[in-house]
C-alpha cells in the first residue's frame, strides 16, 4: 500500500464532501486569475466609482483604495485556509454548513447566489449601454448612443448578451478561458496605456489641470472624516468584490487544495495596484475641481473614462469604450461561473432539488444550474427595465448588503471552523483567528450601518414606500425571500437540514489520512 496521502471516502471522514463531476485540473493559476480579474471587471467598476469617491474624499482617493482593499484581503485569507482544508465548489455555503450548520450554510448560498445572480443583469444592461455608446463614437453619431435607453431596444440587445454568456459558460472551462485571455488582456492594455497618457500628460503641463503627484493621497489619517472613511470601506464591497470566483472553480483547478488561494490573493492584490496607479493618474491629469474635465465635476462622475478618454487619448479614444464594453461583456460571462456552481453544490447535498446537481456529460459543466442563473437574472431585469429603472438600481445598490452578508459569514466561518487550531502556531493564530476575525467585523459593521442608513427615504435613488427607503426593503426582501425558500426547502428535502448530506464542525485534522 502506497505511503502517500489520499482521500478517503466522503462519508468516512469529510463529513460527506464528495467531487460532484466537474472537469477536475483544467485550470491553472494564470487562468484563475485572470477569471478573476475579469468577473471584478476593473474598468466598468472604476469608471463608475472614482468619480462619487472623488465627492466624497478628493484627492485622498488612493488612502480610501488601500483603506478599501484590507477588509477584502484580510477576508480573502479566510477563504484561501477554508479552500486548503475543504476545496469544495460550494465555498460560502459548503464551509458555513461545515462550522455552523445547515440553516446558517443555506442562507450563506442564498446571499452568494442572489447576489450575483442579480449582479449579472446589472452586468447586462451595462454592456447594452457601452454597445451604443461605441457605435456612436465611432460613427460620429450621438444620437446612436440614445437608443440605449429605449426600453424594448435595451432588453432585447441586453437578453441577447445574456444568451451569449450562457452559450459560453455552459460549455467547458477552457472555452471559458481563451474568451477570458483575450477579453481580460485588452482591458488591461487599454487601461494601463490610459494611465501611462494621463501621466505623461500631466508631467509634460499639457494635462486639463496637472496636479504634482503627492505621497499625501495615500495617507488614510488625512481623509477628513469617519463618514469619509466609512464610505471608502463600503466602496470597497463594490470595487473588490469578484475575487471569490477563483475559489469557486476550486474542483476543477490544477493543485484545488493551493491554487485557488494563491490566485484569489494574487487577484486583489493585482486589482488594488491598477485601481492606485488609475487614481493617480487621473488625479495628476485633471485634479478633483468641479471644471468641466474635473474630477469633482458632477456631470462626468457618472463614466469618468469615457468623458476624459477624448481628452487623454485622443482618436484612440474609442478604445476606452471598448475596453468598458469588454469589461462588462467578459464580467458578465466570468460571473455565470460562481451562482452556477453554488447552485451545482447545493443541489449535490441536497439543499436544493437534485437537478441542480446535474453535470453536462460532454462538457462536465452544471448546465442545468447555468441556465436557471441566465433565466431568472434576464427576467429580472426585463421586468424591473420595464416597471421603474430606479427600482433597478436601488436593488443592485441593496445587494451590498448581501455581499457583507456571505463574506462576513464566509469570515467567521475560517474563525469557528479553526478554533482548535488558532495557537497550534503563530501563523494560525494570524491566518485562522485574526484576519478573518477582523475582517468579518468590518464586514459585519458595514452590513448594519447600510441596513440602518438605507431606511432613510432618501438614501439610493430617493425611492421609498411607507416612508421607508426602497433599499433597505429591497435588502430585506432579499433575506426573507432565502428565509421562506429554506424553510421550504427544509420541508420537502429535510436530509440535508438533518445533518445526513454535510455534517457539521468534522475535526480538520481529519480530513486526510495516511495509509
């Protein structure tokens, strides 16, 4: 008998951890990251943030990244010791049903899936969005650009994106990458050469208003106030949040037990170097005033690329566009992979009904699980495009909630999980107490402090009903609906809620064995 390490039965001593049909090794480090970088979408997520951020801190844009970044790395080192221990595809909902049970790891699966599933229509209409206005920079036609907003044009291009995702996530992972390799690639040129022209500009005086680079900005002590920061912290849920999907494709990485975790660390921390070197960039080239190129300047806040891209690259201004469309484009495809394969893991314990848990036998995809993500997350938005498209926004902008919601579980699930072990080492009591611990309470906070700010009636889009503000009902519509699906679920499926299909807190140590 081989002296090597090898995986025992499920039902032994994984508590009933099982491979569930997945193309396993297909993706290496290079490709994971670069799935992540993708389902992020840096320039979508920038071009939309940087010009509120700029609103709120000025020129301290670069302290409120960094400040943003650590309650996303310290989380991220959670997952990367869950993923080492239990590299399972359901991630969020596997491990929470590992450290605290079935309910609490179903609810964590429902804020993971309802959160990206509704994220992907956002993605959609996006694209839509950045399609026309492409179309019209280059025909030199500005009304082109209008028909974005015709609602049956909008939903019918933006079902299309959707189909078009769908196609290429329900075939195999490696279609899923060559896409990913092109489309990420192109972004990430075209943002870096954005960068390096704003730059030059700004140190040749020919910049719209050139600002001296300053160490100062990334100084978080010089942000002016705790709302500032606490505002840095809750943009941070939006323009990090992504990285998770490197983890999720954990049974079909090369390495599971190693991969996923280096390439979700080596994700935020590539993110959070291009997000710094744009802010500076932009920064130096056309300072925070509110002049018709500032930064501070409300009528471009909304898609600051796209409003200084004529200014900064001139004819190549297009590409900019482009490189947003890509970027919402190759999201949106990238995205299909998380809820899919939660999906996938749930129908396989028995937390949702068993065609969930089918596997494309030629593909070794969850088909079943990807067209049910497209369905629901292309139905959604045709109504809500249809009924208000305030209402539309305000429930992407309620899904911050959910997102804290499953990272701040995710957290605490490392920290109670690994409580036998925090003082086994100092890098245990680092890696398995305190930086999930931490991070999970930032996380923890920020999901109390919306939940409290968006019952103002003025918070969002200033939509409310009863005096209520329609975020903070649509975040708690959100939970309850996952309440009464559970409770549901628990009724005609009640094995997986009884402890038979995952048990809960198996001792980690017992995980592998020697034989």
């Amino acid at each position: 008998m081989s002296a090597s390490e090898e995986r025992v039965t499920p039902s032994a001593v994984t508590g009933g951890l099982s491979q569930k049909g997945l193309s396993a090794g297909t993706v290496g480090l290079i490709g994971a990251v670069v799935i992540g970088i993708s389902c992020i979408a840096p320039a979508y997520t920038l071009t939309a943030a940087l010009g509120p951020t700029v609103s709120e801190v000025g020129l301290q844009v670069p302290a409120i990244i960094l400040v943003g970044f650590i309650p996303m790395l310290l989380v991220a080192f959670g997952y990367r010791e869950l993923n080492k221990q239990m590299p399972d595809a359901g991630t969020s909902f596997t491990w929470a049903t590992r450290a605290f049970g079935p309910w609490v790891g179903w609810m964590a699966g429902w804020g993971l899936v309802s959160a990206t599933i509704l994220v992907l229509s956002n993605l959609a209409g996006i694209a839509v969005e950045f399609l026309f206005l492409l179309i019209a920079q280059l025909s030199n036609n500005p009304e082109i650009a209008d028909l974005a907003f015709q609602p049956l044009i909008n939903v019918a291009v933006c079902l299309l994106f959707v189909a078009a995702a769908t196609f290429v996530s329900y075939r195999d992972m490696q279609t899923t990458q060559k896409l990913q390799y092109v489309l990420v690639s192109f972004q990430l040129i075209v943002l870096v050469l954005f960068a390096g022209a704003a730059i030059i500009a700004a140190v040749s005086g020919s910049a719209f208003d050139a600002t001296p680079f300053d160490l100062a900005w990334f100084n978080p002590f010089e942000v002016s106030s705790i709302s500032a920061l606490v505002a840095g912290l809750s943009l941070s849920i939006f323009i990090f949040w992504g990285w998770d999907v490197t983890l999720t494709m954990n049974e079909e990485t090369k390495d599971p037990d190693k991969t996923p975790g280096r390439a979700a660390t080596l994700t935020v921390l590539i993110i959070v170097s291009l997000y710094l070197l744009l802010a500076v960039s932009l920064i130096m080239y056309a300072g925070v005033g509110d002049g018709e190129y500032g930064l501070g300047n409300p009528d471009i806040q909304s898609n600051v690329f796209f409003a200084l891209s004529g200014q900064v690259l001139g004819p190549l201004a297009f590409l900019v566009s482009l490189a947003v469309l890509t970027s919402s484009a190759s999201s949106l495809q990238s995205t299909f992979v998380s809820p899919a394969r939660t999906l996938l893991a749930m129908g396989h314990y028995g937390a949702l009904p068993r065609a969930f848990a089918s596997v494309h036998p030629r593909f070794f995809t969850p088909g079943f699980a990807t067209i049910v993500s497209a369905v629901v997350a292309s139905g959604f938005y045709a109504i809500m495009r249809f009924i208000s498209e305030d209402v539309l926004w305000d429930t992407i902008t309620a899904l911050g909630m959910m997102i804290c919601f499953y990272y701040g579980i995710t957290a605490f699930a490392c920290v109670w999980y690994f409580r036998k072990q925090w003082f086994d080492s100092v890098r245990n009591v680092f890696f398995t107490l305190l930086f999930p611990l931490i991070g999970g309470a930032i996380l923890a906070v920020l999901f109390v402090q919306t939940l409290i700010d968006s019952a103002d009636p003025e918070y969002g889009s200033g939509s409310n009903v009863g005096g209520l503000g329609l975020v903070f009902i649509l975040g708690v519509t959100v939970i309850l609906v996952g309440i009464a699906l559970m409770i549901w679920q628990a009724i005609r499926q009640p094995d997986f809620f009884r402890g038979k299909t995952l048990t809960l807190d198996a001792p980690p140590s017992a995980r592998r064995v020697r034989r």
